[in-house]
C-alpha cells in the first residue's frame, strides 16, 4: 500500500478556509473603524479587498498544486509582494493615479 501524501493545498476545502480567513481579516477595519475616524471604508472598499485577498490567495493555492512543492515557498512570497503592490497601488497610488 502507497501512502500519498494529502496536503490542505490539494483539497478543495481550502478554498472554504480562504474565505474564512479573508473574512477574519476584513474584520480588522471594520473593527478599527468602530473606535477610530481615521479608518473610513465603504462598502466598496471591503468588496475590493475581500476579491483581492480572496482572488490572490486562490490564485496562490491554484499555481502551488501545479508547481513543485520545492518551490511553493517563492510562489508564496511572489503573490504575497504582488498583493502588497495592488493594495498599495489602490490605497496611494505609487506608480499610477488609482488611488487618488
């Protein structure tokens, strides 16, 4: 008998705790702002980020069943920068006038 082995990126339930870790992580503005006015988010800034950390991250676990598991790490750290760079671009603007 050959034991696979059957990691969380290879299940489709996955995709399930994505979503609940992109809600747990909407839950930080939402939440700062109850006691701040400088947090001042609409409806439409949750549903851009919510897509945004919901889209990269699957994007993440779709490449990393695909790649070898010796370079899922890089692929990690890739999709991490390049969502770190669209959020910026959408807050601020760096490069181009999004964010304004």
């Amino acid at each position: 008998m050959i034991m696979t082995r059957n990691s969380i990126i290879t299940r489709n339930s996955v995709f399930a705790w994505l979503a609940l870790a992109t809600g747990v992580l909407l839950l930080v503005p939402a939440v700062a702002m109850q006691f701040t006015s400088e947090v001042n988010w609409n409806g439409a800034d949750f549903a851009v980020m919510g897509a945004l950390v919901f889209g990269m991250g699957s994007l993440f676990v779709l490449v990393a069943r695909k790649v070898s598991r010796k370079y899922r790490f890089a692929i990690g750290v890739f999709f991490a920068l390049a969502l770190c760079y669209v959020w910026a671009e959408l807050a601020v603007g760096i490069f181009t006038d999004l964010g304004s």
